[in-house]
C-alpha cells in the first residue's frame, strides 16, 4: 500500500531498522507501514516527509512529483 516509503528507503541504502530508528519505534511496527498492514499515522508521514525531502501527497501516491510544494511566503 505505501511502496513509495519503501523505494525511497532503498534509494537512500538503508534499512527498516535504521528507519525505524529515526523515527522512534521498532522494526517491525515499521515494516507494517512499508507492507500496507497498518496505516501511517499524520505525524509519522510528516517525519518521513521531512526525513526524505518530499511531500506527503507523493508518499501517499496522490502526485508522481517528488518535488515539496516551498511557500515563497514564509519567511
């Protein structure tokens, strides 16, 4: 169900654990994320948005655009 967590983990040579690890739970709770068995909770997929430098929408498959959306307003 998330394939894309799964490929961006795999383009940056790491492992579940080392994913898992970064975002404070274990393995196997991750694993569960990258094979569709549990859902991603929102503040998961804002980490992993901003671990890999991408948007939620593209880890969700809602956007082949790797690309994160910069407000030009923030300051």
């Amino acid at each position: 169900m998330y394939p894309r967590i799964r490929d961006l983990r795999e383009d940056k040579d790491l492992n579940q654990t080392q994913v898992a690890k970064m975002l404070g739970m274990s393995q196997t709770g991750y694993s569960k994320y990258e094979t569709g068995e549990n859902d991603i909770p929102t503040a998961v997929l804002i980490k992993l948005a901003d671990f890999y430098d991408t948007s939620i929408d593209y880890l969700l498959g809602q956007t082949n655009c790797r690309k994160r959306y910069k407000d030009v307003n923030k300051r």
